[in-house]
C-alpha cells in the first residue's frame, strides 16, 4: 500500500473536477457531436473499445496496490473482516436496491417516469454491488486506520467481486425487471477486473522481485497516479459528451438520483462502523471497515454500465453521479469517525 497518508490535491477536488468534465462534455456533445459519434464507432461486443482503454488506464494501477500476499494475514482480524464482508455483500447491494426504488418509484414519481426510474434503479445497482477497491487506501489513512487490515481487507474483497459481483447484480436487476444478459455482465467483469487485477499481480511481483518492495511502492507506483488522473478525467468528458441530451433534458434528476445514494452512503458507513463498535473492535478497524463499504467501485459501476446499457444511458448517468457525489460524502464521514474516535477508548484497552 501507498505509504501517503494525505489526501492529493486532485482526490480532494475531485467533485470539481467532476463537474468541469461535466459541463466540458455536454458543450462538446452540444457544439462538436461528430467526435463523440466518431469514437462511438469504435466497439466490440456492445463494448466501447475507447472507454474501455480508459477505464484499464484507471484500474490497472489501483490492482498494482493491492498486495495478495497479505491474505495470509487473515486470521489476524478475523471479527473486522467479517463486518466489511457481510456489510459489502450481504447488505450493501440490497439496501442499495430498496432505498433506490423507493426514492424513484415513490417519493419521486412526480418527476421521474417509471421508464427512466427502472434505469436509474440499475445504475444504483450497480454502485451498491461494487464497494471500493482503491480510494479505501485514502480514507483509512485519513482515519489511521490500520494499514495491514486495511490491507486484507481491499485483498479479499477483490477477490469476492470476482464471484459475487455478477450474480447479485443479475439478482436485483431481474427483481427491477431489468432484462441483462448473463454473458454480458460476465464479460465486463473478466475485462475490467480480471485481466487489470492479474495485470496488478504480475507487475507487482516481476518489479519487486527485481527491484525490491520499497521501490515498487514509493516510486514505481506513484508514476502511474498522473495516468490515472488523466484516464479519469478523459472517461468522464467522453461520457458526459454522450450524456448531453439527457442533462440539459433532465437537469434537476441530478439531485434526484444524488439523493438516495447520499443516504445509502451514509446508512452503510455507520451500519459497519457500529457494528465494529459493538464487537469491540478498535477504532483504526472500524474506521476502514466503516469506508470500504460506503465508497464505490464507482469505475467498475460506470465500466459494466455502459457494456450493458451504453454511454448515453440513464442508468449510466447514475454511475456518473456516484463519481460526482462520493468525495465530499466520505470527507464528510472522514470527519465523523475522526470525531467519534473516543467511542473506542474501551476497545482500545
């Protein structure tokens, strides 16, 4: 794992960040739409092939941190690994499906068609089933968290997508009468987490066995975070020049969708941040097993999203408002367990 424990100033900002991609994208959808119509060409199987050369530039170098070696150190917090397992997959994905549907079938159902909440249901889907792999490593060491848990605990979790991820999924969406191909959801999954985590692997182990452990993960590693920037930055114009239509149609649905995944955020922070607290379990694990199941895999959610839906979906949209509404939620729950860490004091003992 990274040893920077701040925040970069680009992960601090990334909602503005966000938002000027946002608006870059809807003026070159609006005035220059020949180059989203160009790129749009290029696909494979209902896969964007440029969207998913961006979306490898972003994940690969989030596998490359993960280390699965540290698997072997998984007895050492057994009781905080189960929270972060039964929160992310028990409880999360399905949470996720009901605060959702009853946001957009019910209290918004003067403003959204029942059409278009059946889509944006699926994109919430998608973020509930994909807990974050990546930026845990940011709020648990904004937390202090401990760093060999935190650790285990993106490891497995990793590993967990692999299995999970496409049967839930085809669970709650043919509960919301979403119709999606088995093979389909399989596919992204082998594309945008098998081949980027065993690309991960690999380079890991041929650069530290060469070159040591120290230089992988304070130098080797760090060249790539301009990269990722980069990819991010270029997917979401890509996406929003794609999604330029539906925003300048349907600008106030933004808030609508942010809305109940704000609260499911919320929700799942403290289900496992308590939980950690009534097991007794110290604060620099509770914190991390607080963080990884209210952040998102939000590029895994936007990379199956457009596979199954396209770029200019609405539920692909919801994925994107995920991506804009994440890192001020999870400063703000940076702040609630840096606040709260006296709760712990007996666990601590």
């Amino acid at each position: 794992m990274s040893k920077n424990k701040n925040i970069s100033f680009f992960q601090k900002y990334l909602t503005f960040w966000v938002i000027i991609c946002m608006l870059s994208g809807i003026l070159i959808g609006k005035y220059i739409p020949a180059l989203p119509n160009f790129l749009n060409k290029f696909e494979y199987a209902n896969v964007s092939v440029p969207i998913a050369i961006l979306i490898w530039i972003m994940i690969y170098p989030m596998m490359m941190k993960v280390d699965f070696q540290s698997i072997k150190n998984i007895s050492k917090n057994p009781s905080g690994l189960v929270v972060t397992w039964v929160t992310n997959w028990l409880i999360k994905p399905f949470t996720m499906y009901i605060i959702a549907a009853f946001f957009f079938y019910i209290v918004f159902k003067m403003w959204i068609p029942a059409d278009l909440a059946k889509e944006y249901l699926a994109g919430a889907v998608l973020l509930g089933a994909a807990p974050c792999t990546a930026m845990v490593f940011v709020w648990s060491s904004l937390t202090k968290g401990n760093p060999s848990y935190t650790v285990v605990q993106v490891a497995t979790n990793d590993l967990i997508i692999l299995v999970a991820f496409v049967p839930i999924v085809s669970f709650l969406l043919g509960m919301g009468n979403v119709s999606v191909p088995f093979d389909t959801l399989f596919l992204s999954i082998v594309l945008f987490v098998v081949i980027p985590l065993l690309g991960g692997i690999f380079t890991r182990y041929f650069i530290t066995k060469k070159k040591g452990r120290d230089y992988f993960e304070n130098i080797f590693i760090k060249k790539f975070d301009g990269i990722t920037t980069i990819g991010l930055l270029l997917t979401l114009i890509l996406l929003f020049s794609f999604q330029g239509n539906v925003i300048i149609s349907n600008p106030f649905h933004i808030i609508l969708i942010a809305i109940p995944l704000i609260i499911q955020t919320i929700l799942i922070f403290f289900i496992a941040y308590l939980a950690s607290y009534l097991l007794k379990l110290p604060h620099d694990i509770a914190s991390p097993a607080g963080m990884i199941g209210a952040s998102n895999f939000f590029e895994l959610a936007v990379a199956v999203s457009i596979s199954i839906f396209g770029m200019s979906s609405p539920a692909t949209l919801t994925t994107i408002v995920g991506v804009l509404v994440e890192v001020p939620i999870m400063l703000f729950l940076v702040k609630v367990a840096n606040s709260t860490k006296g709760w712990f004091s007996n666990n601590e003992k």
